[in-house]
C-alpha cells in the first residue's frame, strides 16, 4: 500500500528539450523521483536521446 499524505519524493518527467526543437517526430522522456524539499526548481539532467543517438539536455514538465 501506498503511503497516505504528501511526502518530499514526487515523481517527474524529464522531457528532451533539443528533440522539440528539432522537428523529428517522436519524444524522448524519463521518469525520476526527486526531493521537493532540496531541489524546489525544475530538473535539468543530460540523458541519452534514442531518436538523435546523443547526450541531450533533458527538463522537467507538468
């Protein structure tokens, strides 16, 4: 079962930001978990992009 109420390890989507700019059809995404209450801001993490075959700078969404 899971826990009840709001802990600090939420689960994030890191989504390609070079992939949406490009044009290519298709998304490159990761699913993490972070602390909220160390890293309140956004993510930026680098991450292998199947689709462009290179390391490219992955953000947070939603």
């Amino acid at each position: 079962m899971a826990k009840k109420g709001k802990g600090n390890r939420v689960q994030i989507i890191l989504e390609c930001t070079e992939h949406k700019e490009s044009g290519l059809p298709g998304t490159s995404r990761y699913i993490s978990t972070k602390n909220r209450k160390n890293t309140p801001e956004r993510m930026e993490l680098k991450k292998y992009n199947p689709i462009m075959k290179k390391m490219t700078v992955h953000k947070e969404i939603k």
